[in-house]
C-alpha cells in the first residue's frame, strides 16, 4: 500500500517540474540578462553564444528541475559552460542533445558583442580567473565555497582572487568609472 501512495505522489509531483516549454519562454524573456551573463563571464561574443545554446539544451534536457528554481538553474548552466567553454576550450558540451536551438525554438540577439556592454569593459579586461571570482561572487552572489566548486578551485584560492578583484574594481571606481557601479547593479 505504502508503495502505491509513493508512486501516486510521485506522479503528482511532476506538474512541480519545469518543462521543456517553460524554459524556452524564460531563455526567450531573459535573453539579454543571460546573454550580458555569458559575455561577462566569456569575453568573447562568439563563445557566449556557444556558451547559452549549450545552456540552454541542458535546461531543456533536464528533467527534475523545480518550477520555482527555472531562472537560478538557468544562470548556474550559463555559468557552468562557460567555465567549460573558457578553462577547457578544446571539451565539448556537457550535454549532447538535438539541436532545438538551430530549429528556432529560441532567437539571441545579434547585437551581444563586446561593445554592446560597454558598461562591463572593465570585468572584460580582468584575467580569466579574476572574471570567473568576480562574476560568480559578486555579480551572481555565490558563496566562496560555491564559487571554488564550480571553478574547481579551493576556496582559499577563490577568497584570495575576490579580494585582489575587489581592490581592482575600487581602484576602477576611484578613477571616475561610473561604468563599474552600473556592472555591479
């Protein structure tokens, strides 16, 4: 009997998951934001690119992703391929799926390059490493430690890097640079 009740409840429990459907509407509302995410974390508009379609196929590839966490489980896929992209640019996808993107289930703008966010210029300019902390600490608001496992660095490594990026973004700030605030906002 207990069997059955678990199964019965586990079948109700499936309208709780996010669908195919539901994420290409929320890659298709929050395009701009997502692709600003890979570009910071990129530097380069042709992997951002690469970098969303592959977010985006493991979005729709999954299968167990609560409703309520869509939009925080969209953001940590951009990020994981782009740190996929970037430290292991000669990998592939994390995912291997048909390609809805080509199919035109989801447009990206043209207009996601580099000078298209001007505003970010100076997270641009940072080495990889100091993007990566920067970006996914302060910009994304992961913890240290959440950070240090994605990069699959130690979080002492990690806290050292927010630091030093911390002190260069003050020393951008101090110059005069309204543009860094707009990053940060």
């Amino acid at each position: 009997m207990s069997r059955f009740r678990w199964f019965h409840k586990r079948e109700s429990d499936q309208g709780n998951y996010a669908s195919k459907e539901e994420f290409t509407i929320l890659f298709e509302s929050e395009r701009m934001a997502l692709q600003r995410l890979a570009l910071l974390l990129t530097a380069n508009s042709e992997a951002a690119k690469r970098c969303l379609i592959y977010a985006f196929q493991e979005c729709i590839a999954s299968s167990s992703v609560s409703k309520e966490w869509v939009l925080s489980w969209t953001r940590r896929m951009v990020i994981r391929n782009a740190i996929s992209l970037v430290m292991n640019p000669g990998g592939q996808s994390l995912v291997n799926t048909n390609d809805d993107v080509e199919q035109g289930l989801i447009e990206f703008s043209p207009d996601d390059s580099p000078g298209a966010i001007a505003t970010s210029e100076p997270i641009l300019d940072l080495p990889e490493l100091d993007r990566f902390v920067f970006v996914i600490c302060v910009l994304e608001r992961y913890s240290t430690h959440d950070c240090a496992l994605l990069l699959g660095k130690p979080p002492g490594e990690v806290n050292e890097v927010r630091h030093r990026v911390g002190n260069q973004v003050g020393q951008i700030d101090e110059r005069g640079n309204s543009s860094q605030r707009l990053a940060m906002s």
